[in-house]
C-alpha cells in the first residue's frame, strides 16, 4: 500500500492492512477530526468522474471510506445521494461528527464483503484504496491464493448485485492491470482503464453494468 501520513500508522507487517483491527485501533488513535485520501483526491478525479456521474441524485456507495473528503467534496459538488460505509467503528462515527446532519449523506458501519442494500439500489459505486486493503496479503503476488481471490471476489459480487442495470462501478488504486483485471472481470461489463499520473501510476478501472 502506498500512504503518504505520518509513519506511525504504517504498520511494521503491511498484512495487517486486511485487518478490522489494525484500521479500528489507527483511527481510535487519531484524532476524531484527522482527514487523509489515499492515491487521488476528488478535485484530481471529477474529471474522471464526470464522465461517468451526470446526475447529481445518483445513487452513490462509496466502500471503505475511511475519513477520506472524497463523500463531503462530492457533496460540496452538488451530488445529494451519497452513501459511505467502513467496517471500523470509530471513523464511522467520527465522519458522522465531522459532517453533521447532512440531508443526503449517511454514515455506516458495514463490511464491503457483505453489503445491506438491495439488488440493484446504486447507480454508482466507488472503491478508492479499499480493495488494495483486503489485498495485503503474504503470498505470491503472481499467483495470489484461491482464499484471498474468494474474499475480492466477495466485493466484486456485491458490487455487481448492488448497481442497477447501467450503472458503473469506478475503482481507483495503485494496482497494475495485471494484477487486478483478473478480480474485476465479468460478464456484465468490460473493465475500462484509465492510467493517471507520470512518475507513480495509479489506474481508473471504470465498469458498467450492461445486464
Ligand atoms: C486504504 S483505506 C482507503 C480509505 C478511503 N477510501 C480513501 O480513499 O482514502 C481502506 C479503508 O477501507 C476500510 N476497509 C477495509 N476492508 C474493509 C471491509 N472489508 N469492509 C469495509 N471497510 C473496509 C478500512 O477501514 C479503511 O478505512
């Protein structure tokens, strides 16, 4: 994973970046108000979103949102229906702190594994970092293990059974095509792709739903 905060968060053992625990106990120890966006920040990405949101009431699910300003930038840009969801505790309830009772923006605590929502109830969904978590692993990076292709496969399909029929699943990370086209590939869609940057790459891996 490649963060640029302070070093006291960049665990000793990058595996612990799949676990509950390490992003529970990194935000019980940061200040509730601390905002950090991993790869891209929104101003950096709404022209690559633009091409894909051109309503302002679309149903948006952003997975894994940490305190990341992408849910309150995109709600500054006039986007109303934003859902963002993590599985730690304590930056669900800070975001819910730091944004208030904001008409159109909830907060909550859910595994992006197993999503609460029904079949087809987003228009978009947005995964910026989260997937590169679940995929810190120990291992072959070549070759990774049937075990962790299963749970990004688990996302995958949750994305998929979640996104209405047109919808688009918009991904950013610093993972190489090679090493995540295999995770994103169904029948439903083409995986389109996006390099940004010039000396460290990150990739826009746009999806939409065709059926
Ligand atoms: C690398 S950070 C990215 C945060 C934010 N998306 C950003 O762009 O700055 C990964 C976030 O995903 C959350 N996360 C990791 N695995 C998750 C899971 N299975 N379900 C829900 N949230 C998860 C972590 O708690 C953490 O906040």
């Amino acid at each position: 994973m490649v963060a640029s905060t302070s070093l006291n968060v960049v665990p000793d053992d990058p595996t612990a970046y799949k676990t509950r625990e390490y992003w529970e106990e990194r935000y019980q120890n940061e200040d509730s108000g601390t905002t950090f966006d991993w790869f891209k920040t929104y101003d950096e990405l709404k022209p690559l979103f633009d091409n894909h949101i051109r309503d302002k009431n679309a149903k948006i699910l952003i997975l894994g949102c940490g305190n990341s300003t992408l849910g309150e930038d995109m709600y500054k840009d006039g986007y109303r229906n934003i859902t963002n969801i993590d599985y730690s505790k304590t930056v669900i309830d800070n975001m819910k702190e730091r944004c208030g009772d904001t008409p159109g923006m909830t907060w909550l605590e859910m595994d992006i594994r197993d999503l609460k929502f029904e079949d087809r109830s987003f228009d978009i969904v947005i995964d910026k970092g989260t997937m590169d978590a679940i995929l810190c692993n120990r291992g072959d990076v070549w070759e990774p293990s049937e075990e962790l292709i299963n749970e990004v496969k688990q996302e995958v399909d949750e994305v998929v059974r979640v996104l209405k029929v047109g919808g688009a699943f918009l991904y950013i990370t610093f993972g190489q095509p090679h090493f995540r086209r295999r995770h994103l590939e169904r029948d439903c869609w083409e995986v389109k792709i996006t390099t940004m940057g010039e000396a460290f790459h990150y990739f826009f891996y746009s999806m939409v739903k065709q059926q």
